[in-house]
C-alpha cells in the first residue's frame, strides 16, 4: 500500500517544552500548522513519514544531535532542499557559521523575540519558495524523456495517462483546456471516451499531488475545463 503523507507546515525540534510551546502558539497564531518533537531520532522517523515545508531545529537535542540530524537531512533525496532555521542558545560567531556550513538556512539565537521568530519563518518560506520557482519555473519537475514526474527529488507514482495529463497541462501553465482538448491531446483523436473520463483522471492526478499539498495547482474553471496554477500559496 502506498504511504500517504501527513502535510503540515513546520516541525519544531526542540527539548525545552515552554520553548516549543512557545514557537507553537505563536507560529499556529499567524495560521501555521505544526508538528513537536523533543528527539533527534523521533524527528528523522517524523521527516521520513510527514511533508513539512520547513524545520525549525534546536541545535542542543537529546538522541541525534541538532547538526547530526542536519547533515542527515542534506543526504536524504527528497528532503535536503527543506529550509531549516537553527534555534540555540549557542550564538557566537563560530558556532552560526558551523551550523550554516552544515547546510542550516537561517540561525535564531535563544533568547528571541515572537516577532523574529515569525519574520525568520516567513521570509525563509518566501525565499525557498522563490528560489525553487525560478530554477525549475515549476513546483513539479517533469522529465519528458523518462516519463517521470518528480516534487523535492521524490517521483510521483503516476499511471501513464495520469502523467500525460499533468505534462500537457503544464506545457501551457495558466492556460485552460477543455475538456475535449485532453481527450484529443492525452487519449487520442481515435480514442472514444467520454468527457467524464478526463474528470476522473483528473480527480486521481489531485489525489497524489495532494499528498505533497499541490493538489490546488490543478484549478477547475468551472464550464471550460482545467488550468494548471503555478502559484504557490503562502
């Protein structure tokens, strides 16, 4: 069976329970979900088996410590572009430079203020974001020659028809297809199915895409047909 993952926006990685509740209460209070953890072992079983769109790690964490966890992040296919903001008490000069080299985004030194926390988070997520637009001009890469479709490194399982039917949307992006278009473009001229058939396909290609929380790039526009969104939400 395939593993569906769980999406919320950021993990928090900290031991120091006021400190986590801390970072959650003003983090859910700008309308992010978030997920805890107090260990270094428990956060890798949490990246492996959630999508998150970005870590805030504590750098002094009990199992794996917080940059163990982080070159262990960096090595790992479909999470080493996710953006991490170290959190530690440790703030000199030497020790923000280690955790940057280690591959750490951001550094917010203890003690700091809501405020901070939530500028840090946000323009990390708008500058990963940004960046990740601009290299593939797409949240999804799709190879044509292999037949593939990827999100962060990781493939898609998509069945054939599932995947022709995203590569065409995405060849025009912003641009609606009707329904008839798809049938004559993804089926074929001299394939006969109905109109219903490109609602359920589409409605399949959703369901997997949803799972790394792009299932509102495929927009209905509602008596034309479909468009694929670019955008993404902040």
């Amino acid at each position: 069976m395939e593993k569906t993952l769980k999406k919320v926006d950021i993990l928090i990685v900290e031991d120091e329970a006021p400190i986590a509740r801390l970072m959650e209460i003003h983090l859910q209070r700008a309308g992010f979900s978030i997920a805890l953890c107090g260990d270094g072992h428990q956060a890798c079983q949490l990246l492996e088996q959630n999508h998150y769109r970005l870590l805030l790690l504590d750098r002094m964490i009990p199992g794996l410590r917080g940059l163990d966890l982080l070159r262990w992040l960096r090595k790992q296919k479909s999470l080493k572009k996710m953006p991490v903001i170290m959190v530690t008490a440790l703030a000199q000069t030497e020790e923000r430079i280690r955790g940057l080299n280690e591959g750490a985004d951001d550094y917010l030194p203890k003690p700091f203020e809501p405020d901070e926390l939530l500028a840090r988070v946000k323009a990390l997520l708008r500058r990963s974001n940004h960046q990740h637009l601009k290299v593939n001009q797409s949240i999804i890469d799709v190879d044509n020659d292999a037949q593939e479709a990827c999100v962060q490194g990781e493939r898609l399982h998509l069945r054939p028809l599932e995947f022709k039917l995203l590569q065409r949307l995405m060849k025009k992006m912003g641009k609606v297809r009707s329904r008839q278009y798809l049938l004559d473009h993804v089926w074929g001229i001299n394939s006969f199915v109905e109109e219903r058939t490109v609602d359920v396909t589409i409605k399949r290609l959703r369901k997997t895409l949803d799972k790394y929380g792009l299932g509102d790039c495929i927009v209905t526009v509602r008596g034309s047909g479909y468009r694929f969104d670019n955008k993404i939400k902040p």
